[in-house]
C-alpha cells in the first residue's frame, strides 16, 4: 500500500445488532503503515426529504410542513415530509410515496435537488432531497401504524427565519433546506 494513500481495505465484516430500522456492524479494515483497525458501522437504508411548495391564497410560495413527536429526541418537531426507502424501491418513487402518505398530495413535478451522506464517519447510507411542485390532493393520508402527524402552510420568508431554531431542529431538514437555496 502507498503510506499516502488514505483508503482503507475491508478484511471482514459480521453484523452485530439488527435493531430494524437499521443493523450495526463490526467491520476490520486495514491501511498504509500496517494500520489495522475495528469499526462500528450502522448499515442503514437510504432516506428521502421532500419540500413540498404550495401558493397560498395571496399567491405567496409557502412549504407544506409536518409536525410530528420524535421519539429520539422526546420533542415535537417540524420539518420537511420525509422517511426510509423501501427495500427494491429506487429514491424519486420513496419521494412520489412518502409525500403521498405523509400529506395525502401528489406533486405534478418532482425534482431531484441534492443527496448527502448524513454522517460518514459511521453510517453507510444517503439522504436524498426531491422539490415538489404543482401539488394536487391525492385523498387523506395514509400513516404508518405509529405516525402521528399535522401539516401547516409557511410562507418561505417565514421558515428561513425560523430554519435551526425552536421546532425546526432537525439535521435532515437544515440539510433539506441548504439544496433549495442552492437550487433557488
């Protein structure tokens, strides 16, 4: 190995813990200069974030939002509709799906913004991020069994002020938010 070389080489892996919505894993790797190292890996599916724009009644550009209890945090949040790909299911069709299900609309056109890794220091998986336009009532929602889950309508001057703070404090959602000011 080239001791300039910054990659490591994966010896073997064994999964410790599947905890369902995602699986830890021991992985052995090695490097340049005879490093050789265990690491935690949590091996997690994909995820999508959808940001859904709406025109309010005075014609204003305003985010559909949910509010929900999030359970690792012991808070209400709001945030961007968003959840897990499905296994076989490719992200636009997560998108197509999640947005449906968490706020029973139908985006006319729905386009690929951004995707990040959320954390590579020890999660394997990417987050991809879809801007919803053109948005039709598709019905009612259809929640999973434990989703609890409110929508409002805020102006976009609005949420950027609030973007960080108070309700709004989810990773996903601020890195959700950086692709739209980038694509606006």
């Amino acid at each position: 190995m080239d001791k300039n070389d910054l990659s490591w080489t994966t010896n073997s892996e064994k999964q410790e813990m599947d905890c369902h919505i995602f699986k830890v894993k021991s992985v052995w790797r090695e490097a340049a200069e005879d490093r050789k190292g265990q690491f935690t890996i949590i091996d997690s599916p994909n995820w999508v974030t959808i940001l859904p724009i709406v025109k309010n009644s005075r014609g204003k550009d305003c985010f559909l939002i949910v509010r929900q209890y999030r359970h690792g945090s012991s808070c209400l949040t709001k945030e961007f509709p968003a959840g897990m790909i499905d296994e076989g299911e490719n992200p636009l069709e997560a998108a197509i799906r999640e947005l449906e299900e968490e706020t029973g609309y139908r985006a006319g056109k729905i386009t690929q913004i951004g995707s990040i890794n959320p954390n590579p220091a020890f999660m394997n998986n990417t987050s991809y991020t879809y801007l919803a336009e053109d948005l039709v009532p598709s019905g009612k929602q259809d929640l999973d069994e434990h989703e609890m889950i409110d929508m409002e309508l805020m102006p976009v001057e609005e949420l950027e002020k609030e973007m960080g703070t108070g309700m709004f404090n989810s990773a996903i959602t601020i890195q959700a938010w950086f692709w739209y000011l980038r694509q606006r």
